[in-house]
C-alpha cells in the first residue's frame, strides 16, 4: 500500500484529447521522462486518473456481469467460465484493485491539493468526485477497505467499514458539486477542465449531472436500511427524485467514453501495455475467444416477459455468425438474415456444463461450414452458441472489426462480436437511462404507478436511440458492416412497436419489469451485480434467472480481498474482520484463521447489501 503514493504519469491524453505528443503533456521543469508529484500539474493528471478509474471499474463490471448470468464462456474456459457457474476465484479481484489505488488514486489527492490551491474549483471538483466514485465501487465490491488512510504515510493502513466508506463517499460527492458549481465562475485565465479531460470534454454541466446521478444511484442501494435521511446511511426517496431532477434530462447530457480503433502512441503503464484508445471491454472480452449469451439474456431480449415480441436490440446484443452453408443443424429455432445466423443462448440452469459443453465452433474452409472438434455426439450441435468475439483495425492491424475464426480476412467465417465489447465500443459513464430507470423503481415504490411507468417507458426508449448513435457511427466508419444485421441501426417502427407492445403495460408494470430493462441497457455494469444483491436475486424480479446448475456457492456477496493486502495488510484486514458480521474468525478448534481467505468470505454481505447498522 506504500506504493500508492508513488505517482504513475504519462501521455495518454494524447488520442483522445488531441494533445500534441507525450513529450508535450510532460513538458515540466524536470526531467520530463522522470515526472515527480512536485513538479507535475493537477490538469496532466485528470486525463491519467480518468483512463485508470474508468478501466478498473469496466474490468470489474465485466467480471460481475460473469457471474450474474448474462454470459459464460465455453467449458474450460479458465477464471470467467468458473466465475460464470458461480465458482468465485482470486484471479477476478486483483486488477479492480490495482487500477484504482496505483493507477488512479495514487494521483487524486495531489490533484485535488493543488487545484484547490490555485483556487481551480473545476479540477478540485472533478478529482473528489472520481474520488467518491472509485472508493464506492471499492465497497460495492470488496466491502471494508482502507479509505481514511489510504493516502496517509502508513504502509499498512487500516480498514474502514463499509459504513463509514459509504457516508464518507457522500461527504466527497457533495463537496464535488459544490466546488462544480463554484468552478462556473473561477478565474478565467486558470486551465479549465476542457485541456484535460476526455470524459465530458470539460462541460461543467454533464460533470454536475454526473454527480447527481451517482448521488441517486448511491441512496438507491440502501433499500435494504429502512426509511430515512442519506446522510444517516437510510433510503431517501424523496432525496433520490430531488437528485434527478438535477441529473442527465436526454441523452445529450450523458457522460460516455467514446473509444476509437487508432491503436494511438500511447499504451497504459500498468503492465498491459495495450492502447488507452480502446474499449476496456475489448480488452478482457471482445478481443478474447469463446464468450457466449445465456439462454436468461436471450429469452429476456427475444420475448421480454412473455409479450412475444423481440426487443430491437437483441439483434445488437446477440452475437452474429456468417454461415454461408446455413447448417446451423438444422435447428428452426435459429435466427437467420441472409448469410447470417444469430446465436442461441446457454442454458446455465440445464447440465450442460456437467456434460462438458458449451465448446467453441471451428471452421472448415474447404465445406465453408461450422463444427464442433468432439467425438461426443452431444456437443456436435453447440454451432448454436455464437460467441462474441471481435477484432480491431489498430492494435492487431486487422482488415475489419469482425473477428474472422478462420484468420484475418477470412470473411466466409466472420463472427460479429456484441456491441458493447468491441474495440471502439462506447463506456457509458452515466446515463438518461439509468436514470430514468432509479426513477421508476422509486415512483414504484412510491405508489406512483402512472409516473413509474413513463420514466420506465422514456428508460428503454433512450437506450435504444443511444445505441443507433453508435450504430450509425459504425457504418458511417466502415460501409460493409452495413451487411451483418449486429450493425444495422433499428428503425423507428421497431422501437416504438416494442415501446407499446413488448414492455408490458402500466397495470403489469412490476419491479421485475423495471430492473430487467435497466439491466439490458446498462449492459456489462456493476450495478447488474448491485441490484441483484438488493434483491437477494429474486427470480420473480430477474427474470429467468437462477443460480447455475453447476455451481459451487449458494451466494455470491462480495469479492474476497487481493493478495497484496492478506499478504501485506492482512493484520488490519484480520482486525476489520471482528466488525464484520458473519466473518469467521476461529475454526471449528478454535485457532485463529484469516477470516477474509475463508471460502464463505464470499457469501457475506457488504455494508448496504445487510441489517448491519
């Protein structure tokens, strides 16, 4: 933990801001290949805290989404296909962590120090709000943490509760809208957030909805802690509908990351080396082989609740493979455009992982066909399962961004990957959507059918419409996906027939309704995994969900702590333990045991997630 005091620099700005070269972003009056903290400036670093903390958290989303049953991977997949059929590993936490403390948070409170003391309000602002947000995802995933010395001079901090990060992160989250407000009319010769900031492109305004949005977001999870004031760690309802009249109204107001193909000059430093430019979902699944959709998601976007009628975006979320043979074996169930087939969904709740599938599908190019290299004759047929795989221009130099499964170029076998994991894939920081789903789900309870139901309505519709503004952008990038139908933009008609037709009316409106369309448009989110827990996985509320047939935990709480803290911290995080309600502290003999390395760690509430007070 000593090291998160080291500061980590470099140019990554550069593609994404249009900075003129890595030398220029570290043009200081030192060394500039050897930056320190005293001579770096607070605007170099928000550009660097930005690429880190959005990673770590897009790292983590994609794990939890793992395990919350939207996607698996083939049988044999190694740390995801366990965590898909709920064996939790300690390979899944340690990126999350190390992002956000080394790559991120080593540099915020610098940053916040010096803004302030240039009376920068709009750098301070934007640093404790990052600052609240990484440390709320840190106890969203691991529960207790080192948060009020995190940054202090001890090496081996000691642990927070989740309370006290949680009220804390409030504090932080309100002192970051006031120093945004008060950055509307600070000194107008001070750089302003627009020389460093690649999330909002230094618009206050979309920062200030942001902040309102996370605050709804926040209070959101305290379902579980009865009615109250925020400030007390309770549900405030009336405060979250306060916070939204305050957030994003339309999707112009959305924070999103747009990640391009360049394959830019700078790489993260973190020991990855791979571009800043792309998405962090092509790097731990777009660019990686045998990711599926689950037969929960696929039913969920092909006959929503029963209404038998598909979601426009199912044909964007579905993975797509071109089968010019149209064998696909033979099944009447597959869906098919032209030369195209889309993939059916796994059935994590059959045996199938018992019975050593789901397997990838090869190539034959001699037959322009799909199989299956088995002599098991019950796989043979697993040329259903399309997975999600995609490819790049920049980084793999590749002639398109549809993964060939026979070599590059080879477009008889091209898969289309799913839109929200291919390299240019868009990360959808904050959102009118979400919104407008936190706002049903609290009109709901509330009473306010009528209202829930036009915020839920408005929810979908602006998923859609933002997904066709990637859509388009695609094609408009490259003419010839305009032929895989993963690409083709959904027209009016469609949206708006699923609009009346396949969302359920205002008098089958139920929190299942409400949470399962969040889900689909905050695909690969943490707060999939959050609204689970809220709900204890309700499967009257998640729609065909249950827990794997496969399985090796009956609840899936939190995330163990990483190595770096049983192995150099583990005398405070054995200390936190004695706080934690259900940590195990002793055996069965009554020997001392590390409470966190204990396999039913994973199986304990977080904070928000318990009755603990």
């Amino acid at each position: 933990m000593k090291s998160l005091k080291s500061i980590i620099l470099c140019g990554l700005g550069v593609a994404m801001l249009s900075l003129t070269s890595c030398n220029d972003w570290l043009d200081v009056n030192v060394d500039p290949n050897t930056p320190s903290a005293e001579s770096t400036t607070y605007d170099q670093r928000l550009a660097h805290i930005e690429f880190y903390t959005n990673s770590g958290l897009q790292f983590s989303a994609w794990r939890t989404t793992m395990s919350m049953g939207d996607w698996t991977r083939y049988n044999g997949g190694g740390n995801y296909w366990h965590v898909s059929y709920w064996y939790p590993v300690d390979g899944q936490v340690t990126t999350t962590y190390q992002w956000w403390f080394v790559g991120a948070y080593a540099n915020v409170p610098d940053m916040i120090a010096k803004a302030e003391a240039d009376e920068n309000w709009q750098y301070a602002g934007a640093g404790y709000l990052i600052k609240a947000y990484g440390f709320m995802a840190m106890t969203d995933l691991y529960g207790e943490m080192p948060y009020t010395q995190a940054a202090a001079e001890p090496a081996t901090p000691e642990y927070d509760t989740g309370k006290t990060i949680y009220l804390g992160c409030f504090e932080t989250i309100d002192k970051a809208i006031e120093m945004l407000e008060k950055g509307r009319s600070q000194d107008p010769n001070l750089p302003t957030l627009a020389a460093g900031d690649w999330w909002n492109k230094g618009d206050l305004n979309k920062w200030i909805k942001l902040a309102y949005m996370l605050k709804a977001r926040w209070i959101n999870k305290l379902n579980k802690k009865g009615a109250g004031s925020y400030k007390d760690g309770k549900y405030d309802a009336d405060e979250i509908l306060r916070c939204l009249d305050k957030a994003m109204q339309s999707n112009a107001d959305n924070t999103i990351v747009n990640h391009t193909d360049a394959n830019g000059p700078t790489h993260d430093n973190l020991g990855w080396d791979e571009p800043v430019d792309y998405s962090p979902l092509f790097s731990v699944c777009g660019m990686n082989a045998g990711y599926m959709v689950t037969k929960m998601l696929y039913d969920n976007l092909t006959n929503f609740a029963g209404n038998g009628v598909e979601d426009p975006r199912a044909d964007h979320i579905i993975p797509w493979a071109y089968s010019p043979s149209k064998d696909a074996n033979s099944r009447t169930d597959v869906k098919w455009v032209g030369n195209w087939r889309r993939s059916l969904g796994v059935d994590m709740a059959s045996e199938i992982n018992s019975q050593g599938g789901p397997l990838r599908a090869m190539f034959n190019t001699g037959t322009n066909s799909w199989y299956i290299d088995t002599k098991n004759d019950a796989r043979k047929g697993d040329t259903v399962y399309v997975e999600c795989t995609s490819d790049c221009k920049g980084y793999f130099a590749n002639p398109s961004i549809l993964y060939c499964r026979a070599g590059s170029g080879m477009f008889q076998s091209a898969e289309s990957g799913t839109f929200y994991t291919r390299v240019s894939s868009p990360t959808y920081i904050g959102t009118y959507a979400e919104c407008c789903f936190i706002k049903a789900e609290t009109l709901f309870k509330k009473g306010d059918k009528a209202g829930a139901y036009a915020a839920y309505r408005a929810g979908v519709k602006a998923s859609c419409e933002l997904m066709n503004e990637k859509l388009r952008a695609w094609i408009a990038e490259d003419a010839s996906l305009a032929d895989c139908p993963s690409f083709t933009p959904m027209t009016d008609e469609a949206i708006n027939n699923f609009l009346d037709n396949g969302i359920g009316t205002q008098g089958e409106l139920s929190l299942g309704h409400i949470l399962m369309q969040k889900r689909i448009a905050l695909m690969f989110s943490y707060e999939i995994w959050n609204d689970m827990r809220r709900y204890d996985f309700d499967p009257n509320i998640f729609f065909g969900w249950s827990i794997p047939a496969y399985h090796y935990k009956v609840a899936y709480r939190r995330w163990r702590q990483c190595s770096h803290e049983y192995n150099y911290n583990s005398k405070n995080l054995q200390a936190i333990g004695a706080q934690v309600p259900g940590a195990r502290m002793t055996d069965s003999e009554g020997n001392e045991v590390m409470w966190n390395r204990q396999d039913d760690a994973w199986t304990i509430p977080v904070w928000w997630d318990s009755n603990q007070e």
